[in-house]
C-alpha cells in the first residue's frame, strides 16, 4: 500500500484492532503490531516463525511514552539527543507498571525499543496511541526485507497490509547497545561504535559473548539466502553467484556487486537486496569477496559470517 494518508489511516485501524502489518523502517521492514497487546504480539510470532524466547524491539515516537515503559539513565539521553530518530536499540529497564505485553521479551525485566526514522513509521506511530512492537519482517533466520516487495517475497499471502515506504535508506538493522549497567554493544549495526564512543565519550567494542546468550537473536545461523555461501572468495564455481565489494568494468551476468567504488555504508545497503536477488535465481552458491572489516564493514562481515553458517 502507497505512502499516502488514506494508507496511514488504515494501517492505524488494523493495529488498532489488533492485525499485524509490515511497515517500512530505515533500516529494515519491520512486523508491526500493539506491544501492548497480547493476543496482537503473538500473532508477530506465528507469522515469522519465532521463537517465544526471542524477544522483539518496541518502536516510540514520543519519550513521554517511553518513559511509561522504561526507566531511563543518563547515557540513554546523551545518546537519545544525539542519535534518534535513528538506526540504534537501545536495552533499557522495564518499569514494573509497563502495560508492555509479556509476549514482546519473554518475561524478562528488559525492553529493547528504538525511535525510527522513517517518515511514513514515524506519521503512523504518532497517530497511535501505544507503542509497535516489531521485529524484522523476514521468517526467522531468513534474510531481512528491505522493500514491500521483498516483504511480499517471504510471506506470500500471508501478509495482509504492507505499508510501502520505498526501500530501506541503511539497509541493515539498528545498532543495539545494552545502557542498563556498563554500556555494552549487542549487535552492529545502522550506527557506527566510534559515532556512541565519541558520544558517551568511551571505548566500546563489540565482543561476542560465548558464554551467556544476552540477545538470544543473535544465533549464529541468520540472515540465510538458503544456499552455502563462499568467504573471502578469490574465484568463482560453475552455477555460482559472485559478489564483488566494487564495481569492475567487464563482467559476466553471475557477477554482482555491492557498490560502484568500494563505499561501505552502500555497500551495506544492497547486502540484504543481492542476496536476495541471487536467492531468487538458480544458482547452487555465493561466493562473496573479502569485505574490509572497519566501519559498516564490520557489521556487513558479522551478517555474512552468520549468513554461511549451516
Ligand atoms: O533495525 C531493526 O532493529 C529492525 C527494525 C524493524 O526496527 N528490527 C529488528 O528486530 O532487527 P529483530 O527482532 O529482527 O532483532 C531484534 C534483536 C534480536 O536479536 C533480539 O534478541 C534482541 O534484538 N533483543 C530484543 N529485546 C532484547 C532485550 N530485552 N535484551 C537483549 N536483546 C534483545
Ligand atoms: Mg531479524
């Protein structure tokens, strides 16, 4: 459904009356619906396949409101002023008398809620008066959606309302960053670590915690185009796809690549859309070119390795 009023007002009714819809981010496509709600929440869940012990991120376009669901620190402002409406989660304390449903963090005394930036999410969220909860719109494990059509891609028939916002402007989720102790980076993403550090005026780094699973998302297989996928690939196979990190100026119709020059924040962008694209064709494989790991190419390199994981 078109970005216009008449489509915002619908999405409103159907949430308002408990329906789960795919809505547009700037980072992804999210599956949205009343966080406040049980019976709405669950139905997120069925639809991508997910399991119950996977908590999901409420989406806010308004403070007050979050400040109705979580207690809120001093690291929280700094980077809340800074950084949003924008591509970063943030891990916060669920306050005792949050109406939050069970069903969106499994219990547990933590929410996980972020301010997105797209125009059509933020015009619907304000029309509402609860918040969405709404992870990645992609059956679980799958690739994430970066347009209504890849949405349409994953869940067939089964999604009723699409809010088509255009294509995701990141093109890879939010950064999540735990504030409830000593700030901790969960997952890379959409925000750089060195644009929170010069804020919080710190060093973080994101380190992968065997032991505990704190973001039980955070699997190792995800992001999954289905077929094996090749690292830091010299050569190419018979039936396989390549992608290239640049653009070269002869190439085969087997050949994709990320970005025309070796930029990283685009090259991030098109990730979740080529792989997508090489899914829908025949090929038995990906193979994908060593991508230099600084900056976005960090967090391009994380989803790649979970994405070759059988
Ligand atoms: O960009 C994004 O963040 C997108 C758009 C739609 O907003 N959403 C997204 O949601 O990526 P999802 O559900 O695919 O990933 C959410 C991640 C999961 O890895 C989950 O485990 C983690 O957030 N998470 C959610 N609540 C948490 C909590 N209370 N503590 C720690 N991790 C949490
Ligand atoms: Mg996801």
């Amino acid at each position: 459904m078109k970005n216009n009023l008449a489509n915002i007002k619908k999405a409103k009714m159907l949430l308002d009356s408990g329906y789960c819809i795919a809505i547009p981010t700037e980072t992804v496509y999210g599956l949205a619906a009343n966080a406040y709600s049980n019976t709405a929440v669950k139905k997120i869940y069925k639809l991508k396949k997910r399991p119950k012990n996977n908590p999901a991120i409420v989406h806010y376009s308004s403070l007050k409101q979050l400040k109705s669901d979580c207690d809120l620190n001093k690291n929280f402002y700094l980077l809340y002023k800074k950084l949003c409406p924008g591509p970063i989660t943030f891990v916060l304390k669920l306050k005792k008398k949050s109406r939050i449903s069970k069903f969106v963090n499994n219990k547990k005394n933590t929410l996980a809620v972020r301010f997105p930036k797209n125009n059509l999410s933020k015009k619907l969220l304000n029309l509402l008066d609860y918040p969405l909860a709404a992870p990645s719109a992609n059956i679980t494990k799958k690739i994430s959606a970066v347009s209504a059509d890849d949405v349409k891609d994953e869940f067939g028939k089964k999604i009723k309302f699409i809010l088509d916002g255009g294509r995701s402007k990141i093109g890879l989720e939010s950064t999540i960053i735990n504030l409830i102790k000593t700030p901790q980076i969960l997952r890379l993403g959409g925000t750089e670590i060195s644009k929170i550090n010069k804020i919080l005026k710190t060093k973080l780094k994101f380190r992968k915690n065997k032991k505990k699973m704190i973001s039980p998302g955070q699997s190792k297989v995800h992001y999954s185009p289905g077929i094996p996928i090749r690292l830091n690939a010299k050569s190419i196979k018979l039936n396989e796809a390549f992608i290239a990190i640049k653009k070269r100026k002869f190439s085969d119709k087997n050949f994709y690549y990320l970005s025309k020059n070796k930029n990283l924040k685009e090259a991030a962008k098109n990730l979740y859309k080529t792989m997508r694209i090489i899914k829908n064709k025949n090929y038995k494989s990906i193979a994908i070119e060593k991508i230099p790991n600084k900056g976005f190419g960090l967090a391009i390199n994380d989803r790649l390795i979970r994405a070759s994981k059988k």
